[in-house]
C-alpha cells in the first residue's frame, strides 16, 4: 500500500495529498539522533517536503526546504525529488524542551522559533525558483500554510503531526496539503473551513488510521458526497540520500589547492559526513593528491 493520496472533490474545488509518513520521520529521527521536540520538528518539515516533492513536474525537478530560525533548532532542511525521495537535516537534533504547559503537546513551535521559511525549486532553468517568508508560528504546518498563500498565492491549508512514542521514537506521523482549485464553489469551501476548523489533532487521527485511505475518511467524515474527494492517484514518499563517494570528491576539488594541500601535509586524510545521511566517507592522503591534481590553481 503507498503512503500518499492525491485527491480531488467531485466539484472539482480543492485538491488534496494526504500522507502518513510515519516511516519517513522516524528514519529521519533515528539517522540524526533527534530528540522528540527536534524529531517532531525534523518529521513535519521532511513531511511537507515529501508532498511538495509530488507537485513538481519533470525528472529532473528538484526542491529544498530551508528552515533558518533563532529557536534552538537553529536549521532545518529537507530537499525533495517527484519520486517521493527525500532527505532531511536539522542543525541540532539534541534540542529537549519541556512540553507545552497549556496541552502537554512537543512545543515545536518554541525549538523553532521565528525566522524565515525558504522553498527552492530547482526546475532545469537558469535560475532555480525561491520563495521565501518569515515563520508565523515556528508550528511549520501553518508556515506552510502562510508560504503557499503569500508566495504562491495558492489559497491552502496544512495539517503536519508527528507523535513520540514514550521510548521516543516516531510512533505516528503525517499530514495532508490541500489545495484550493481555481473554479472552487463558495458553497464548497464554507463546508470545507467548517470541516477543517472542527477537525481533531492530525496525529490524533493518523493514530486511529489503519492506512492513508482511512486517515483520507477521517479527515473528511461527514462531508458531502459532492465536496468529498476522490483518489487520483496513489503515491510514495520516503528516505532516501543521494549522497555518493563522486559527490564528496567534487565537494572535495571544489574547495580549491590551498585548502585541499592543508589537508594534505596536515591531517594526511579526510573524513567527511553527509549532513543528510551522516554516512562517512574517508579520503587517504593519496586519494587527496589526486583529487589535489583535478584542482584549479586558484
Ligand atoms: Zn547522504
């Protein structure tokens, strides 16, 4: 069974991805050592990635999520394909903040902070497409919600839970992105904000799903045949890095004879870790001479 539904209602107002994308954030959480406020923080935002990965169109297409904020998590990235890969990586994982006095929930929004949220689209052209806002809430699925509005002027709505379970790791995660079309019945949308701002905690509901099929009932019990939506298409997100050992010897050429010589004569080696994948890859002093050789002079 995929993960990932994309929907649109019979009236052909909204469009919907639903996710449950448990598997993704707690792959995330366990390769960075997140703790739970870090791991929730690090699964929305690979989450909404991981959708927004689906909505672009060619091959090639390629999307990063940047996260720069003043809370103790400091950085988030996530970076996207359309085959539903994505890898993530948040500055620092270690963040354990007090739950939320007034819900008992992981106060995300409090190891975020304010800042900015940044969307890169890299879409084969000259210039990759950026859209960036300031965080509203730090929360991430209402920043979300708050940059496809004003950099996308694309009316949404996000919902994005992740849930510890008491031996922190992810016991439940996912969310949904809806979309309003351009044709959307007034009627339609009322019912749907109604809907929406009635609609118990995401995760709550991802707990009771048994798959994202039953997560897509929940979330739209009671609606009105016509305003309810009907699946398109079934898709995957999931981990996946693309890091390589060619990656790391470019990134290795690419930081020029001065630096490359001090690694050299100094460490006799290099050890370098993906920050997405914290796999390790080591240079002996004889592979640096000739990736040294590949160089420029400058
Ligand atoms: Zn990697």
């Amino acid at each position: 069974m995929n993960n990932t539904l994309i929907a649109v209602d019979k009236s052909g107002s909204y469009r919907v991805y639903v996710t449950i994308s448990t598997e993704l954030a707690e792959q995330a959480r366990a390769i960075h050592g997140a703790e739970p406020v870090a791991a929730a923080a690090l699964g929305r935002t690979v989450t909404a990635a991981g959708i927004m990965g689906l909505m672009l169109q060619a091959d090639g297409d390629k999307l990063t999520v940047k996260i720069g904020c003043d809370g103790p998590v400091r950085e988030i990235l996530a970076t996207a394909y359309p085959n539903g890969a994505v890898k993530g990586y948040i500055a620092d994982p270690a963040v354990d903040l007090p739950l939320r006095e007034s819900d008992g929930k992981l106060d995300v929004g409090r190891a975020v902070g304010s800042g900015t949220l940044t969307v890169i689209k890299d879409l084969g052209l000259k210039e990759p497409y950026v859209g960036r806002v300031d965080l509203v809430s730090g929360e991430i699925a209402e920043d979300f919600t708050n940059y496809f509005y004003i950099s996308e002027q694309q009316p949404s709505s996000v919902a994005l839970g992740v849930l510890i379970s008491p031996d922190r790791t992810v016991a439940a995660a996912g969310g949904f992105i809806l979309q309003v079309l351009p044709d959307a019945l007034d009627e339609c949308l009322d019912r749907l904000e109604m809907q929406l701002r009635h609609l118990p905690p995401i995760t709550e509901l991802i707990s009771q799903a048994s798959d994202v099929r039953e997560l897509m009932d929940l979330i739209f019990l009671g609606m009105p045949d016509l305003y309810s939506p009907e699946v398109l298409e079934e898709r995957n997100i999931f981990w996946q890095c693309d890091c390589s050992r060619e990656r790391m010897e470019k990134a290795l050429i690419s930081i020029g004879r001065k630096d490359l010589r001090q690694l050299i004569e100094e460490d006799h080696g290099a050890e370098l870790t993906c920050q997405f994948c914290r796999r390790q890859y080591n240079f002996s002093e004889e592979e640096l001479k000739k990736l040294f050789e590949e160089a420029s002079h400058e």
